[in-house]
C-alpha cells in the first residue's frame, strides 16, 4: 500500500473542513506521482478456538464480527481445535455447537497478536454447580464530579455520578473522562479496574506537589478550597491549581475576595513586596524535588540563565520573578540540563506576566500563561477597568481561563466544555486577561466563520486594541475577521495560530524549531 501527495491532500482537506490549507507543489512531475510512504498490509494474528468436554469432536460454527467491517463471517469448526486468522480488530467472537451448551459461547476480544479462546461444555442438566463469590471491585467518585466509561472489551458505555462513596463496578480495562458540574470535561484517561481493590479516579494523595499545595489550604481528594470566594476545587489539573496559586498572590487586594489563606503562602508577595514595573512571573511544578529549573528571559538585554527556587516547605514547587521594561521577550525554560524549551510573549507597565509550568505523562513541558493586574497600581485599574475590577471574582476568572486554555491545547471545543460564564466575559470585555480574550478569538476562527462569529472575533479584536493596544494579537484577530491572509508585520503573536496571516516576521530562534504541538510561539531546543 503506498501514500501519495494527492491521496493525502484529500484526506487531509476532508478531516480539517473548517481550516484553511495552504498547499504549494513544485516541479515538473505534479503530485499525483509523488509517492510519501510505502507501508506494509497489517499483519494478521492466529486465532485459536479450542472445545473442551464434547467427545468425539464436535460439529459446529464460527461467527466472528469486526468492529471495522461489522459484517458477519463464518467458519466450520475443524475438530477440538480450529485455528484461523484475523486482522488487528475488536471482535465479537460466537461459537455454536447442534445440540450441546457452551458456557459463555460469546466472546468480546480485542485482536493485536495471537489469541487462544477456550470454550467448555455446560454443565449438564441437574448437576451441582459450585457458585464462586463474585469479587467486588469499587470505583470512588467525589460528589462533585461524573466519570462516563466504555469498556474496552464490549465497547458498553455508562455514567456513574459521584456521591464521595464506593460504587461496585466489575473488573475490567475502561476509558475514562471525568466531568465536573458544569460538563466540562477535566481529564479522559485509562483506568483498569482490579477484582477486589477500590480506585479512586481523583486521587492526587500520592502526588508530590498537589500534597504540598493542599497542605496549605486544606481539602481532599474531593476537592480544595482556595478560598471562601470560589468554593471547592474538584479539578485536579496541576495547571488550574497553580494559575490560581500564582494568580492569588499576583491580584491580591484588587477586590473584596477572600485572599486570606494566599497571605500565609511562602511566595513572592506581590502585595507588599516591589515586584517591578513590567515582571514575568513563573510558578512551576514537578514530581521529582531535586530538579532543577533555570530560567532565562532575553530581550533587549538578556537576564542570564537563574535557577527557579523552591519556596520554603513546598516539595516540587518552583518560583522565579524577573523584571523587564515592557517589552517582547523570550523565556526558556531548561529542566535539569536537558534540552530547552522558548516561549515568544510580552510584558507590559504595571502588569505581571505569568506562566505556569508542569510535565504531561511524556516529560514534556505544558505551559499557561496569563497578563493580570497588581495590587501595587490598583488606583490606574480602579480608573480604567473600574466596573471589571470592582464586580469581578478574579479567583472564579483565573480558573476559567486555566480551563479554557487547557481545552484550547487539547483541541476540544470550547463552547462544549466551558460554562457560559466565560463567553458572557469574553463578550463584554470584563476580562481583565487579554490572553483569555485572545483565545477565544482564535477558537471562532478554529471552529469555521460564519457572519456571526466574524463580527463577534471583529469585536474581540476591537477591545483587545482599546484595552490591551500592546497586546499583538488584536492586529492578527483583526485580519482573520477581514479575511485577510498575509500582509501583517512587526511583532510576533502570543498564540502560534496568529502566524497563519503574517507575511514577514524576525524569528528570535530558527523556523526549524518551532513547537506545533504548542498553543503558544514556542521552540523545542535551538537556544544556549
């Protein structure tokens, strides 16, 4: 089987009908023969139906059912033992014998390599049967939360609301995706259920720097309370929990929240301390607390490499704040000598760039970032963000936006996921995070414009440009609305989907390093 360019484009145009695809060909020869790849038919595995307790070998049927091609097939059986092959597959597997009861004559299996199924002969009519006591198997869901699984075996799907006690579930491999109250969607993950055992689908006891934040603020394993102004947390997204860890200490004192339990926090104190005129702000953390995290911020004149401190009595924790003049900037961040990762963003006066940072299941960085208000220049924002400042819940904000941007990363739609809190912000500009406003017009233009959304991401852009002038991404979002490709030059975006209406731009490390995995202008290696 061979791939080929114009095969490809056709696929490619069909599964991204929403997105513009920009295509060049060159040469002589065109694309239809351009050959990409050559692959291998899949291989096909032994399967082996084995009868036991029918003498002489009996007579009878095979039906097997794939998932990919659901039409029925049959095959005689060949004696005790009937040996055939399949393709890789989810099978339903039936063997019927004239005559004679099998026990569990079906079969639901999932075909990678070679298989053996058994089936015995049923016990025959009044004979003893020995009951085996079922093992339980329990799954814990905090109140607050709702799992839906589908096993992978059967491919049946349920939706177990949580009520903080055990609930039986059998024993089994399940796809998992974990809801809160609103239906947004927190995580989806493996979870194998072993007979016998209790597994709690929110249990972040064991890990290292959730402990070391709930230590602070109290809670469970069924949420934390950060504050009396938000109520618990039941999110376990070491991201949202660090957005409003960091967030706290930054906005502390804009508003009537309650930033009481953020005053005791061994942090950079945003709120008595000089912070700046323009600082980054980095808040991170890890599992292993002998990394070491160096950071380096580069602009005009560059800050050097300094190592992010763990602050006192917070394991796995790493802080570091860093002023600049109001200005592009590039911070890379470098985890125990390994390779670097870059991050293109912007400072600006009297406002606190802040990035999270934590490692997916791979090693690899995640990394949010946010442009909030401070306590020390709350008479500037109490004049031009008046009505935001004084009636907002920033603790409830920061939140949403962890959220939002955690979706944005993952490519799920947001307006399916987030509550309608953050689209009615987002609308009346009563966000005081330009980079939330900012992601929800790159959502619009992700999710297809029609006229409406074109005049909603218009108005984005709009109030982008007269709250935030310095934030580059208006004039990205603003060509997007006009259906305008190419053209824009000067500043890099925030947002690594902004590139697609540039024509020309610096780079401040080479093109060939870029991260597409990334939501962000973000590099992979290619810095010192």
């Amino acid at each position: 089987m061979i791939v080929r360019f114009d095969t490809l484009r056709g696929f490619v145009r069909e599964r991204m009908s929403l997105q513009r695809i920009y295509i060049n060909v060159a040469g002589a020869d065109g694309e239809t023969d351009a050959i990409l790849k050559r692959l291998n038919p899949a291989p096909t595995s032994n399967c082996v139906v084995r009868i036991s307790g029918i003498d002489p070998a009996p007579a009878g049927t095979i039906f097997t059912t794939g998932r990919r091609n659901p039409s029925r097939s049959e095959l005689k059986i060949a004696g005790p033992t009937t040996t055939f092959q399949l393709k890789p597959d989810r099978y339903r597997i039936q063997v019927e014998v004239p005559d004679v009861e099998l026990q569990n004559d079906v079969r639901d299996v999932i075909v990678f390599d070679d298989t053996e199924l058994v089936f015995n002969r049923a016990d025959p009519a009044g004979a003893a049967k020995l009951e085996l006591p079922e093992v339980a198997s329990e799954i814990v869901i905090p109140k607050d939360l709702t799992v839906e699984l589908q096993d992978w075996a059967t491919g049946d799907r349920k939706t177990v609301e949580g009520a903080g006690t055990a609930t039986s579930l059998p024993r089994g491999s399940y796809r998992a995706i974990v809801r809160d109250l609103n239906r947004q969607v927190l995580r989806s993950d493996n979870l194998i259920v072993e007979a016998g055992t209790s597994t709690d689908v929110d249990d972040w006891s064991g890990s290292l720097p959730h402990a070391s934040i709930a230590e602070r603020f109290g809670g469970s394993s069924g949420g934390i309370v950060f504050s009396d102004s938000m109520g618990p947390v039941s999110d376990p997204d070491l991201n949202v929990w660090l957005a409003i860890l960091g967030g706290g200490r930054i906005t502390a004192g804009l508003t009537g929240a309650d930033y009481t339990k953020f005053a005791q926090l061994p942090l950079f104190d945003f709120l008595h301390d000089n912070p700046g005129g323009a600082p980054v702000y980095l808040l991170a953390a890890f599992e292993d607390p002998s990394c070491v995290l160096e950071v380096k911020v580069s602009a005009k004149t560059e800050s050097g490499w300094k190592e992010a401190r763990q602050p006192e009595r917070m394991l796995g924790i790493r802080e570091l704040l860093v002023d600049t003049e109001g200005q592009e900037v590039l911070v890379s961040l470098r985890l125990s000598g390994g390779a670097t990762t870059s991050i293109a963003t912007k400072t600006y006066r009297a406002l606190a760039t802040f990035l999270t940072m934590t490692l997916d299941a791979n090693g690899s960085p995640v990394i949010s970032q946010f442009v909030l208000p401070m306590h020390r220049y709350r008479e500037y924002y109490r004049s031009f963000f008046a009505p935001p400042v004084s009636a907002r819940n920033l603790l409830q904000g920061l939140k949403m936006s962890a959220e939002a941007q955690r979706a944005y990363r993952h490519r799920r739609d947001l307006r399916k996921v987030l509550p309608d809190a953050f689209w009615q912000d987002v609308r009346g500009a009563e966000w005081l995070d330009p980079v939330a406003t900012a992601l929800a017009g790159y959502e619009l233009v992700r999710r297809g414009l029609n006229d409406d959304r074109r005049r909603l991401l218009r108005t984005l852009a709009q109030k982008l440009l007269f709250y935030f002038p310095e934030f580059p991404d208006h004039r990205h979002l603003h060509a997007m609305s006009e259906v305008q490709v190419g053209g824009i030059r000067g500043a890099l975006p925030i947002f690594l989907d902004g590139l697609r209406v540039m024509e020309a731009h610096d780079w401040p490390l080479p093109e060939s390093y870029l991260d597409y995995g990334s939501p962000w202008m973000a590099w992979k290696g290619g810095g010192s």
